[in-house]
C-alpha cells in the first residue's frame, strides 16, 4: 500500500519494509529524498501468495480490501490501509493508520513517541487554521492534477480524499467533486479556470 510506505519510513519502520508496490518506486525523487528505497523489493499491483511465502514476508498491508480478504483466507496476516475513506475525509482520518501503528508496534517506545508527536502537532497546526478561517468564506478553486501518464490526462480525486479535505480545511472550493468520474478534459479545465494546481 502506497499509502502506508511513507509513514513507516516517517516514524523509522523502514527496517520492517520487504518492498512496496513498483510504481511508488519510479520517481527518482523517491531514492533521492530516502536512499534505502533502493533495496525495497518492487512488487506488482496485486502479488501471488507465492511471492510472499518465497519473500518470507510476515505482514501484508494492501490498498484494497478484495485483496486483505484474499490473503486473510489463504492464513496470512493482513490489513488494508487506503488513501481514500468513505463516506468523506475527515481529520480523524489521518490518524488512522498512525494508531493502528502503535498497535502493532506496541513495544517500540520511539516509535509511538514519534507517532504521539505526529498527532498532537497535526492536531495544533488543523485546529489553528480553523479558527483563523472560521469567519472567511471560501474563495478561489483549487485543481490537484494526478494525471494519468498514460494519456497524459488530467485525473483528479474526489471527496475520499486527504487533498479533498484539505481544501474544505482551506476554506477553498475543491474542483474535483464536479467530476465523478475524475478525469477532465482540457476543454473542461479551462473552462473551471483555476486559481491554484497541485501536482
């Protein structure tokens, strides 16, 4: 899951890491900003049980839950840990992952030091903007580009999202929720106009 590697790295789990899906590899900001990544295995989207029996890994974190439940009833020890949380993103939903963590990580002191510090600073810096936005009203559009490389499409995300909440958070309006199928043609971009990309 792409979307656990980056806090296991953040909180010093990476020794724990076997690999991560093939595509979280490819930037080559990736090895730049964490040299390690380099020696992480380079798994496919959705890895036989093979493959990890071969790999002798012993905990299993997947994006999707189709995937947790396949590996669940072949006895492997599994969890889902995804970028998206339904119905909406909310604070609490960055938490998430970090607390299950401290779960699994229970004896590790320093890490649930790191992980208690992560969320009380994450609670100050979220609860400070609100209150300095409290009486704003939203203003100027916001448009996160994922692209898609193969088209070269733009791919944005919806209201599951952590970059969706953050625009509520900033009081601006997130382009995305127009679309339910999140890809946008340039036609449509233009049109929307807006104020600031995230890419």
């Amino acid at each position: 899951s792409r979307a656990a590697v980056d806090m296991m790295v953040a909180f010093g789990l990476s020794y724990y890491i076997d690999g991560v899906y093939k595509n979280s590899l490819t930037n080559p900001w990736v090895s730049k900003i964490f040299p390690k990544a380099k020696d992480f295995y380079s798994y496919s989207y959705n890895p036989t049980i093979e493959t990890f029996l071969k790999r002798n890994v012993d905990l299993v974190i997947t994006p999707e839950n189709s995937m947790r439940q396949n590996l669940n009833s072949k006895g492997f020890d599994a969890f889902t840990i995804s970028q998206y949380h339904h119905p909406e993103y909310t604070k609490e939903d960055i938490f998430t992952f970090p607390n299950i963590l401290k779960k699994v990580f229970s004896d590790n002191k320093s890490v649930i030091t790191k992980i208690d510090n992560f969320i009380e600073q994450t609670n100050v810096i979220v609860n400070e903007i609100t209150s300095k936005l409290a009486n704003v009203n939203a203003n100027g559009k916001l448009f996160y580009w994922r692209s898609d490389k193969k088209s070269n499409q733009a791919v944005t995300e919806n209201d599951f999202s952590f970059v969706s909440y953050s625009a509520k958070l900033l009081k601006t309006k997130f382009v995305g929720l127009d679309y339910k199928n999140e890809k946008i043609s340039d036609e449509e971009l233009i049109k929307q106009n807006p104020d600031t990309f995230i890419f």
